[in-house]
C-alpha cells in the first residue's frame, strides 16, 4: 500500500524572522490588504487569517506588518525540502505553503512508521516553523488531512478512510464554483461526494471533478517532481528593523549558523568558508563578507566568533534589513585522536587560532614562515600561509638572525664582535657590492648582525632573538 505524509507551513514568512522580532504581533498582508500569515503573538492578540487590514489594525494597535513575498516564499519551502532530505528521499514541493513525503521506501529503514516519525519530528522540531502533517493513502488524501490540521500519524487504511470522507469540501483543491454547486445539492462531505456515480459526476459537472476525484482516490495517476539534492547551505532571514550596528546582527546571524551546525552534525561534515551577505532597502543592494576557518568548523559558536571579528571591521553602506548565508562546499569530518599522555590541549588549536587572527586582522596580516635555499639574507625566508611546513631538506645555510630591519641603518655605538666575517655579494661578484657580515653584542645585551661595506662602513642589517 502507497503511504504519504503531508507538511503544511502556515506561517513561514512571519516565523523564517530572527526569533527575539517575532515576540511583537506580526502579520503578512497581501495585495488586498487581507491577513494571510500570522505568529502566535498576533493571533493571542486576536487577529485572524483573511481579515481585513483595518480590522486588524483596530484590534492590535502594535501589529507589525510585511508584505506577502512569494519568490522568498518558495525559497523558504525549498530550504526546508533540502534540510528534510537528509531523512526522506522522496519530497516534492506544493507551493505555497506545503511538502509531500512518500514513505514507502523509508518505513523499513526506520523499522516502521513510529520509527520514521520520531526521526523526521526531530528535525522538525529543530527548526522554527509551525507545522500540521497527516499521512494519506494518496499525496491529495494526505494533503487534505494535512490542512484540517488533524495531526494524523497511521498506516491504518479504516482510520484513514473515514478521515477523509468525514472532511469537509473546502479543505480539497476543488475550484469555489464547483464547490458552491455541490453544496446547493446538499454536499459538504468528501464522504457525501465519493457515494455518487462517477456517470452522474460527469453528467452534472465538468472534468476537473472527476480527475481530482480519480487522483484523490489513486485511480489516477498523480505526478509529483521530486527534488534532488542540492551541495552546500543557504539561508535568508529577513530582519523587523534596519540595523545600522553591526554588533545588534549577532542575534538574527545566530539563528542561521546553528541551521548551518544542525545540517553539518546531521551530515558529520564541516565547512571551511562562509559567505555573509548583507541587504539593504535603499540603492545600495547588497555587501558581502567572506569569513574562513583554516581548520574547519562546524559549531555555531566558533563561527560567530570569526564572523563578528570581521563585521568589527566593516564599515557599513546602510543600516542591514536582511541576512544571508550560503556555504558553497562542505568537508568530510575527520576525528583526531591523540595519544593517551598528551597533555592538556589548550581552549585554541593552532589552525582556530590562525582564524581568529585573521578574521580580526585582516587575512593578508597574518602568515608564517618558511626557509628558502637562497644566501641572501633578504631571500633566505618567505612569509607563506599560516602554519605551513617548510620545504624538506633546506636547511640553514648559516646563522641568521629572527629579525632582519626593513633598510640597514648605521652603526653608531660600541660592538664587540664575537663572530664573522661572512662575505656576500647580491650582484654576482661585483666588487663594490660586496659585504662583510658579523655578529656583534652592544653594551645592552643585543646580538646584532652588522656588516662593512667596501667603503668600510658599518650597517646593523638585522637582530638576533
């Protein structure tokens, strides 16, 4: 037997909003001034679905208002197609507003429908939509359960039955004429309707009837798209108010790094790269800000650490109105294991380290150093990537010093030369060139690396640590 499972959102626009917004009454209007979608703050306050605006407005005096979106609309349902299948296959989208999961293929992974349920619940659970579901012989029985918020769980065919005869008509996707028709006959039941001849149906009534009908009976064939797997992470929170500190955007950029850690733990993986995006509401459209882990991350917290060490940074165009987050590219975690007597590792690795330095200072102020097999001294080192080993097999070709000077300055105190002289020349062998090297301790205690020229003139050219 064909088993589905229907999800319906009925707020999604009010309830995709940073969390410490949606304590105010809100409301999403449409273009007819009517209610379309609520939270739960302004539905205590007692404003209801399809009322008009003024009414409305009347009865919550601090009801907040935004306008229906249906383009962000869809992408909030894909997103959350996406982040469902890693439990489910099958999803196919109904927009505006609603899922459609075919069970057959999960139930005996699970080992059953309870099984299942308490799997998908949990992610569920874990994001912060409102949802009804109910489970159907069909994808249209389900989905007309699933809109009388029935809250349905059974594989049972009798339970399932007698749902859906006892539904009333405007819960199906019948048109208003035909539904309008049918209750001038006395019909106001599916049960009511599903008892007449199919002959007496197409009699009366058009043919959509009977094809909704037949698909809601499985007679017909009911194509559903499911969707595919898409890589990587991205998510939009639109905010109540323009925020102008970039400090306050910690709160809303919260909510969407732990959705990015609940999807990494959910697919043991983590990112290296996160690409912050900012909107605006006037002619500036968008900033963007890209935050990188050199050692990966998948916990929320360590991301918003790197990623409010670069906003501290940025001087923004225009107070922010919206939130975006995408990961292009997810990573395989690895465990580390150290030995049994290592000790203590401290709070920072040396990679989570790295990126805190980066992300407070700039990536291009932060690198490291490796040896190169070159005699001059202002080649015998370059400044890689942080953290890089150096290449095998060079080594020191002779002492240096930890800190060369950015020019040679003059010597003008007493040194008492303790090593040298090494001869250098960066111009071939060209005479004038030439230079004398040694090490030398001044009256402080510093161990200086000096050199004579041909002319005989002493330069301190770096100091040893």
């Amino acid at each position: 037997m064909a088993l589905y499972l229907y999800l319906q959102f009925p707020a999604l626009l009010p309830d995709s909003l940073s969390r410490h917004e949606t304590r105010l009454p809100l409301a999403v209007v449409n273009e007819l001034h009517r209610i379309v979608q609520l939270n739960i703050a302004a539905e205590q306050a007692g404003v209801e679905l399809n009322m008009a605006l003024g009414s409305a407005a009347a009865l919550c005096h601090n009801l907040q208002l935004i306008p229906y979106q249906a383009e962000r609309q869809q992408d909030i349902l894909h997103s959350l197609a996406q982040q469902l299948y890693q439990v489910t296959a099958d999803i196919a989208l109904d927009p505006p507003d609603g899922l459609y999961l075919r069970l057959c293929n999960m139930l005996s992974l699970h080992q059953g429908l309870s099984g299942y349920w308490q799997v998908l619940k949990q992610q569920l659970d874990v994001l912060p939509y409102r949802y009804y579901y109910a489970c159907g012989t069909t994808a249209l029985a389900a989905q007309c359960l699933a809109r009388q918020q029935l809250n349905l769980v059974t594989a049972d065919p009798a339970v399932l039955s007698g749902a859906l005869k006892r539904s009333p008509l405007r819960f199906t996707e019948l048109s208003c004429e035909i539904q309008q028709q049918l209750q001038r006959l006395g019909i106001t039941q599916l049960g009511q309707l599903l008892a007449l001849s199919q002959a007496e149906l197409a009699r009366r009534f058009d043919a959509s009837l009977l094809s909704y009908l037949g698909r809601l009976r499985g007679d017909f064939y009911h194509a559903l798209q499911y969707i595919q797997s898409a890589p990587g992470f991205s998510r939009y929170v639109e905010l109540l108010y323009d925020i102008s500190n970039t400090a306050v955007l910690a709160t809303p950029l919260k909510q969407l790094l732990e959705q990015l850690e609940h999807q990494l733990q959910q697919m043991n993986a983590l990112c290296y790269q996160l690409q912050l995006t900012l909107f605006f509401r006037g002619k500036t459209p968008q900033q963007g800000v890209s935050v990188c882990s050199a050692q990966g991350e998948y916990r929320a917290a360590n991301w918003l650490t790197l990623c409010q060490l670069q906003l501290q940074r940025l001087q923004l165009a225009e107070p922010v109105a919206g939130l975006k987050l995408d990961v292009t590219r997810f990573s395989p975690q690895q465990a580390q294991t150290g030995g049994l007597f290592q000790p203590v590792t401290a709070a920072l690795s040396a990679l989570q380290l790295v990126s805190v330095l980066q992300a407070r200072l700039g990536k291009q102020a932060v690198s490291g150093l490796m040896l190169q097999n070159q005699h001059l001294p202002e080649q015998a080192s370059s400044q890689p990537l942080p953290l890089l080993h150096g290449r095998p097999g060079i080594k020191a070709l002779a002492l240096r010093p930890a800190f060369l000077l950015p020019t040679a300055r003059p010597l003008t105190e007493a040194v008492e030369i303790s090593c040298g002289p090494e001869r250098l020349c960066p111009d071939g062998w060209a005479l004038q060139q030439q230079r004398d090297y040694f090490i030398g301790r001044n009256s402080k205690g510093q161990w200086l690396w000096l050199y004579r020229t041909v002319q005989q003139g002493w330069f301190v050219h770096g100091l040893f640590s």
